[in-house]
C-alpha cells in the first residue's frame, strides 16, 4: 500500500450497502464537509434533459471549451448524486478543459437496471442534439465515470454502437465494474480491501440487477463483441476488486481492435483518488483529465 495513502485507512468509514438510504445520508454528509471546488474559471449550471423520466444534469463549462464528457458518478449504483459528485465533475473539468455535464441518474434498489443506463444514454443523446447551445464541438464528446459510474460509460458506448446512436470520441473509464460474476482472482480475493471490498461489491450488484439477469448493457465484460467501441483510457487500482476485470476488459478490448491506455496503479485501493493530499492520487487525478484532454484536442 502506497505509504501516504495507508495512513488514511483506519479513517475511512465503510458505508453498509445493505442500507442504502443510511449510505446516501452518510455519502452525502461526507461529502458536504469537504472543502467546495474553485469554479471560477468555468461556468456551472443546473438543467433537466427531457426525457422519461427527465434526467438532472449538472454542466461545468470552463472558458473556451470545445469538447464534452458526459460525466455519471460512483456509488456502486447505489448512492450519489449530482452535489456529492460536485467536486470531482469540477476537478476533471478544471484539469482537462472539457465541459463536463454530471448525470444525476436514478439509483437502485428503487430503480434497478436498466434505468440509469436509460438516463445516461438520454444525456448522450441530448448532449450531441444540442451541441450547438453548449458550444461544443459534436465529434468530440466523450463518455466517462469513476467505478459504477464507468460501468454505465462503458455500456452506453456499447449501446451507441449497436444503436446507430451518438457518436462517442472516447471513454474514460476509471476503476470500473464491469463483470457482476466476480470470478476474477482479485474479485475473489480483496474480502477486505479499504473502503470496497468484496462482500460491497456482491451487494451493488444485487441492488442494480435487480430481479434481472445480468446483460452485457448491465455488466459490460459480458459482451462477446467488443468490435467497433470508442478509443479508451481505463485505468485500475491495484487493491481493488474490480482490477482484474478492468485489465481483462482492456486485453478484450484490444484485441478487438479498439485502441486502449491502461494503466495500474499501484499501492492504491478503490476511491483512494479521493485522498488528494497524496502524491500517487494527484497523479491519478491529472492523467484522468490528460487523457481526456488528449482525446478530446482537435
């Protein structure tokens, strides 16, 4: 464990997924005590996309922007919203130049899959149809997330694909989830593993599915053809559960000709991003918004 990072960890509390209401309440208390971004070099504002139901969006637009992300926030699909995602929307939009549009998409248990990939493909969708009054360029819109978040990213560029729908320019996939069958050795070996382990991981799974069985929409490694996605940058944690499937998805992706950067970083856990006073997580946090930068640039 990175030495700067493992300082943290008897601080970290762990949020009990069999709770959901009580882990939003105490996400969201966290989340309001830390420090409010610097946004004054950008824009923000609130809007609704017309949808069913109509989704909220939070846009950050930093002064001359030309490209887009639309932006979905962790939480194993569970937990956050638009407020709790406040200062990493504003943090990737300040360091990438990229206007970044936040998707406060519905949550489970209550609203199981499909409906926040449904949400997230309807910002897409808006997104690209008013390109113009955001003042954005329509080829050059991204998709992106941190955990659960790149989940839904990854699998809406697979239904942009199969739908004929947005055009994607890249995916920013940040310590996604991607594989609900955890087979994986560290899915099977992180049990306790700082702040999402195991037995959290079988827990978001359970809310999002549902009653449902598990799609590749819904758990992306399932895809059999991954031919034809957007370019990506993924990007995975060494003690995390989910690393494995994010490597593997890489490899995949890869080898169906799709145009990869990956990156393991090691001595970190899951969120571990979220400590901005260590060296490895400022790292983190400026090749995320370098790799969108890049992608995004004319």
């Amino acid at each position: 464990m990175d030495p700067e990072l493992e300082v943290f960890i008897p601080l970290l509390a762990r949020l009990d997924l069999s709770d959901p209401v009580t882990a939003r309440k105490d996400f969201a208390a966290r989340a309001a005590a830390a420090p409010a971004p610097d946004t004054t070099n950008m824009d923000v504002e609130d809007r609704t996309v017309p949808a069913d139901p109509d989704v909220p969006v939070r846009i950050y637009r930093p002064h001359r922007a030309q490209g887009a992300v639309v932006w979905m926030h962790g939480g194993g699909g569970v937990f956050g919203d638009l407020d709790t995602e406040h200062p990493w929307a504003a943090r990737i939009a300040d360091l990438s130049g990229a206007v970044v549009i936040s998707v406060g998409y519905r949550l489970a248990p209550e609203h199981p899959f499909p409906a926040a990939l449904d949400d997230a493909y309807a910002v897409l969708d808006w997104t690209a149809g008013h390109a113009d009054e955001l003042g954005i360029d329509p080829a050059r819109i991204a998709v992106g997330g941190h955990s659960a978040g790149a989940n839904l990213a990854a699998a809406t560029a697979l239904r942009a694909r199969d739908e004929q729908g947005p055009a994607i320019r890249f995916q920013l996939l940040n310590q996604p989830g991607l594989d609900d069958r955890q087979a994986t050795w560290s899915a099977r070996n992180f049990t306790d593993t700082p702040w999402f382990n195991h037995d959290q991981m079988a827990a978001a799974w359970r809310h999002y599915l549902g009653s449902r069985p598990a799609t590749p929409y819904a758990a992306p490694a399932r895809a059999a053809d991954l031919s034809g996605l957007p370019p990506a940058y993924i990007a995975a944690a060494e003690f995390d559960p989910n690393r494995d499937e994010d490597i593997d998805y890489a490899r995949r992706l890869l080898q169906a000709g799709v145009s990869v950067e990956l990156h393991q970083w090691p001595g970190t856990f899951h969120g571990s991003q979220a400590i901005l006073s260590a060296e490895v997580s400022q790292r983190q946090n400026a090749e995320l918004a370098a790799a969108l930068r890049r992608a995004l640039a004319a």
